[in-house]
C-alpha cells in the first residue's frame, strides 16, 4: 500500500522529533483508532502499520496533524482502550486462525 505524501512526510518525521513536542497520544489497534483524535495522518499510518505487520500501536500527533512519533509498545492508560484493543486482537486472532483451518 503505498503511502500519501502526508503520510509519508508524517511517518519520516517520527525519526527525528523536535524537542519538547511530546504530542497528543493515539492509540491505534488493527488499523482502528481505540483511544485519542482521529486524525487523517494517524488513520493513514495505523493502515500503513497494519499492512506491514504492526498490529497495536501509539501514535503521537503534533498540533499541525503530523504523526511525530510511534511506538510499538504503547502505554494503555484507561480500562475502556484494553477491553476494546482485547477484542479487537481476538476477533483479528479468530479469523487468522479460520483461515487457517479452511
């Protein structure tokens, strides 16, 4: 899948970002938004993230919209995002392993 300039220009930025711009946290499961803003670059790069592997992830946006960071490790902060990233990774597990076996 190839990426949209801003996706492309969002995802290079996350290799170098600018002190002090810790940005506003998204968490991203199976290419969906779980918790945080829904932005057009964070929606791009959870698909982008998806389609290379990455299923959980935390996305961090700057005030412009621009992803300026990733990790792949994210920091679950509420009950309501584990309970929905839990289903999500269950129902994405079941239908693997469907495929699978048919």
């Amino acid at each position: 899948m190839p990426l949209s300039p801003l996706a492309f220009r969002s995802l290079a930025a996350t290799a170098a970002p600018a002190d002090g711009d810790e940005g506003e946290p998204s968490l991203v499961v199976c290419g969906r938004v779980v918790s945080g803003k829904e932005r057009p670059a964070v929606l791009e790069a959870a698909a982008a993230l998806t389609a290379a592997g990455l299923e959980i992830a935390e996305l961090s946006t700057d005030a412009r919209g621009r992803v300026v960071g990733v990790w792949s490790q994210p920091d679950f902060r509420d009950g309501q995002a584990v309970e929905r990233s839990a289903a999500l990774l269950a129902h994405r597990y079941h239908d693997h392993l469907q495929r699978r076996c048919s």
